[in-house]
C-alpha cells in the first residue's frame, strides 16, 4: 500500500476517518446480510468482495466471466484473510448468459447486489462490435440483473459509475452515464446507489498495470506527459464501493472528496516515480524505435529508456470530474466522501428509444459506429464526443 501511495504522490489513505467512525455498524450490517459481487474478479470487483470477506458476512456468493481471474482472487482471499463461517463461493459466469439465468433462478436470495462489471476501457470505442459490447455490459447487463434483484427481492443494489460520465466525452463516459439514467427508472422499484472515483492504480488492464509488464518482459516505458489523473489505491476502491453500498440512500452516489490528500499526477511523473522505485534511473526518448533498441543494452547500465508524448487519441478528457454543476451536494455526511443527491428524473420515452433502436440495430446484424454516436447524442445532447482517429491500439 505504502510503496502505491508513493508513486501516486501520497502520504495518506483518503477514507481511513470514515471507515473507521463507522467500522462497528458496517461490520454488524455485513456480518448480518447476504452478497452477491457481479464482476468480482476485476481489480474493483477483487478489493470489493475482500472487504466484505472480511468483516464475515452470512453469504457471499461472487461472479465473474474471467476464470483465471477467479482463481487469482480465492488465493489470495485464502493466503491473506483465510476463512469465514459464512457460505464463499464463486462462479465463473457471464452475467449476460442463460446460464447466469439460471444461477440467479437456483436461488438468487441476497441482502445486496453489487455490480462491478464493465467495459471501462476508452480503447474499447474503436471499433462498432466492441462498442456495442460496452453497451450491453454497461447498460443492459446492468438493467437486467437489477430487474432479477427486484424479483428475488433484494433490498439494494450497488452499481460503480466513472468520473467520466460527469460531462462524457468519450463514448465509455456516455454509456456509464447512459446506465445512470437507466439506474434512475429503477430506483422506483429498489434502492440503488452507486459511485464515481477516479483511477484506480494498477488495475488490471491500465496504463499502471502496463508498467509492471513492461518491465517483467523487458519492454520500455510509456506514458503521455500532458494527461492529469486523480488515483486511489485498490483497496480505497473496495472501500468507497463498500460505503456507497450500505450507507447510501437510494439514488446516492459516492465520490471522493478533492483535498491536499487526492490530487492531480501526469503519467508520465508515475511512471518516473515507478522506474526509480525499482532502482533505475529514467532515460528519456525520443521515438518508439528508439526506446525498443535501448531497452536491449540500457538496464544493465542502471537506466531504463522511457518515451513520455503528449495524448493525440480519441476519447481523452483534459481534466477529470466527479459531479457537474448541475446536480446536488450532500459535503457534510462524511469526513473525504462527497454525495450526489438525486431526484428520481428520467424520460422514460427516451430510454424505451434508445432499447429499440439497439435491439433493431442488433437484429440486422449490422452498424456503424456512426449509428451508435448519434444515438448517444440523442440521449446526451451535450456529449462532447472527441474523434480524433487515432486509438491506442495504434501506439506502443
């Protein structure tokens, strides 16, 4: 955790206070409810799920579509906290299959229902298949397993949002705030709250985890040097989720709060930061072909070559935001958690449009990302969509 917090230029974790003062409640309503992690295997999903393991809860049932992932995460579970008295189990399932149809209709009895699935990646917007595979996770996905909460009579439902749905510019931001509207039609019929954060450092597929690659198959660095990021550690993830999921009310969602605690850092000043933590010193580059030549001679001299550029791709936000100006505040509840209060505002026209025009759009087999812009449009008229025609798939 220290060695993290160093590299994200911190000294403290951002909710130690709130946990704490509220450590005995959380840990009597864990201890008493049953859960179900949606996505539990991801880096969100994995910090989630170990802090509820550890606060014993009855039930904790945890699934994911990523085998391996799994495994990683009951080892772990195993070699850090050990054993519950309550029933751990996991399944390896996708959340939009029959078979996790029939998972939900062999019990599906949960206290809570968090949902940490999605595609969350901006890389995903390059292509019209993926996109609508982003669609479907982000939005649909989530629309159903909330409609089977309902049924099975869950008491609430947690789903984690992104700071880029606050004002999306990229087509990852919209979909998540697309799902915040259709979290809203629901939470006439379920609690529901959710939660926006910043990056989560290290986590599976980022730029940060990249880094840790990089350097175990002897590959550069690289970063861009002009993108600012707010970060929190994983385990501060699992927390804010956490939080969110017991303590909001419905409609809530969670955010960090900005302090001198959480704050700006370039890419480029993490990846520094972590080349110097291995003992290396940065050798600054000036091209890919470059930095892929000197990686063959440079670590033995102490150095490991680096190429920091400025982002040209698509779907990069110049700066990151948890709320607009448009909606409301609740600053005084906790310590270095904020909450967006809101009304139950939705155009159920709207959203019964956007599902028909995908499931038609999906029965002819066929679409252009350009169809899929213009139905996000339609529902955000101010999405700020940024097409630059570049993608990171394109770069080192």
């Amino acid at each position: 955790m220290n060695n993290v917090l160093e590299l994200i230029g911190r000294e403290s974790t951002l909710f130690e206070e709130d946990i704490e003062s509220s450590e005995r409640e959380l840990t009597q309503i864990v201890g008493q409810s049953s859960f179900l992690v949606l996505g539990g295997a991801g880096s969100i999903g994995q910090a989630v799920t170990k802090e509820i393991f550890k606060r014993n809860p009855r039930k904790l049932h945890v699934v994911d579509i990523s085998e391996n992932n799994m495994v990683e995460l009951v080892r772990d579970i195993r070699s850090s906290l050990g054993y519950i008295n309550g029933d751990f189990k996991t399944f390896a399932l996708d959340i939009g299959s029959v078979e996790y149809d029939a998972f939900i209709n062999a019990d599906g009895k949960y206290d809570y229902v968090l949902n940490l699935s999605a595609l969350k990646h901006v890389r995903s917007e390059k292509d019209p298949f993926t996109l609508m595979r982003m669609i479907d996770v982000n939005v649909f996905n989530t629309d159903k397993t909330i409609g089977q909460a309902i049924e099975k009579g869950t008491k609430k439902y947690f789903c984690v949002s992104t700071d880029k749905a606050a004002n999306p510019v990229n087509m990852m931001g919209a979909s998540k705030r697309i799902m915040e509207m259709f979290l809203m039609r629901r939470s006439e019929e379920i609690e529901i709250s959710t939660a926006r954060f910043a990056n989560v450092a290290f986590s599976d597929g980022s730029l940060l985890h990249g880094f840790n690659q990089r350097i175990q198959k002897r590959q550069p660095i690289v970063a861009p040097n002009d993108i600012k990021r707010y970060f929190v550690t994983p385990q501060e993830s699992g927390e804010l989720c956490l939080m969110s999921c017991i303590f909001g009310e419905n409609r809530d969602i969670f955010f960090p709060k900005l302090s001198e605690a959480l704050h700006l850092i370039t890419f480029a000043e993490i990846a520094t930061k972590y080349v110097q933590q291995l003992g290396y010193e940065p050798y600054l580059c000036t091209d890919e072909n470059e930095a892929r030549e000197l990686v063959k001679t440079l670590p033995e001299e102490g150095k490991w070559p680096c190429l920091f550029t400025s982002s040209d791709t698509t779907g990069e936000k110049d700066f990151e935001e948890f709320f607009t100006e448009k909606e409301v505040l609740d600053m005084v509840r906790f310590n270095n958690l904020g909450v967006i209060k809101n009304d139950a505002v939705y155009e159920s026209e709207l959203l019964e449009f956007f599902e028909c025009e995908i499931t038609e759009l999906k029965m002819q087999r066929a679409w252009l990302k350009d169809d899929l812009v213009k139905l996000f449009h339609r529902m955000i008229p101010e999405f700020g969509h940024k097409e630059t025609g570049k993608y990171l798939d394109s770069k080192m």
